[in-house]
C-alpha cells in the first residue's frame, strides 16, 4: 500500500516550490518545479511506493514559507521534517537544520561538526540527497573556497536564497 502524501505547489521568489506533507502536516519533501522527476526519485528511495494527491499543505507549512521569503530568516526552523535515509544521511541532514541562516559553512565543516572530518565526500553526497530543500539548508554549504558549488535547484537560485539571507556568495 502505498504512502498516501500531499503535493502543493507554491510559488515564491525563487521560484514554484513543490512542497509533499503527510497525514500529520509533516514535510516530507520540498523542491523546485522543473525538478519533479528528482523529488519523485528520492520520495521513492526514502518512503518506497508513494502516491501523492494534490492538494494543500498545513496553513503552518504554507505560512512559515511565506513568512521565510517575506524576511522572517527563522520561520521554516520548527516546522517538522521527516525523512527516511540512512543514519549518516539524517546526522548530515540534522546538522544542516542546525546552520543559521546568514551563515555557510564548508562540506569540510560540515563532516567535522558531525564528527566525521574525513568524510568530506560522503557529506557532500548526503547533502545532494536532502528531499527536504530549503527547510533543510543544504543551500548554505558551498565550498572550501568560499565559491558556490553544485545545488539540486540550480546554482542560480541557491545564489538567490543565500543573498535573501544576507549572504554575498563568491563567485
């Protein structure tokens, strides 16, 4: 039987947001449109066969995105995520909830505040397989340079997000 979730889509200044809550008003995935087929890929690796409805998120979910992009940097930090992975996965993922916005942070610091400081790759690979961007700021890891590195929803717009957050990215 599959996992029967909600799929919204709201738009915002970065562009259309595909948002998949649970029964619960749980985030379960958050990307971008054009992106679809990617979030499908990982709904199905974390959850297996999903079956999404569309629909509304929890007014919660709905609000604390607006709120994000009208400037409340904060709003998206309480709302509920859940995801499946692996263990490794959910400590990079937990340790990106705990990056404030205005602030990135190298893979490298990433894989050392998870205590695991040779895991760089490792790291880089979990970040790339957050269902849950934005909420879950995998935006706000570039690279050991200071430079913009790779980012699901393009470079472009992970630019436009650490910009909204008060971050002038290296080029």
């Amino acid at each position: 039987m599959p996992h029967e979730l909600t799929l919204d889509r709201i738009e915002t200044p970065v562009g259309e947001m595909l948002v998949v809550t649970d029964a619960e008003g749980a985030v379960r995935a958050l990307d971008f449109a054009g992106y679809e087929p990617r979030m499908l890929r990982l709904l199905a690796r974390h959850w297996g066969d999903v079956a999404l409805t569309p629909g509304r998120a929890p007014a919660r979910v709905r609000d604390a995105i607006a709120a994000y992009f009208s400037g409340e940097l904060t709003a998206l930090d309480a709302l509920e995520v859940r995801t499946g992975g692996t263990a490794f996965q959910r400590d990079v993922w937990a340790a990106l909830r705990r990056i404030p916005a205005g602030e990135t942070v190298s893979y490298g610091a990433l894989a050392a505040r998870i205590g695991r400081p040779k895991a760089v790759r490792a790291v880089g690979l979990a970040n790339g397989r957050n269902p849950v961007g934005v909420i879950v700021p995998c935006h706000r890891v570039i690279g050991a340079s200071g430079a913009l590195t790779g980012y699901a929803g393009g470079v472009e717009r992970k630019r436009a997000l650490l910009q909204h957050e008060g971050v002038t990215p290296r080029a």
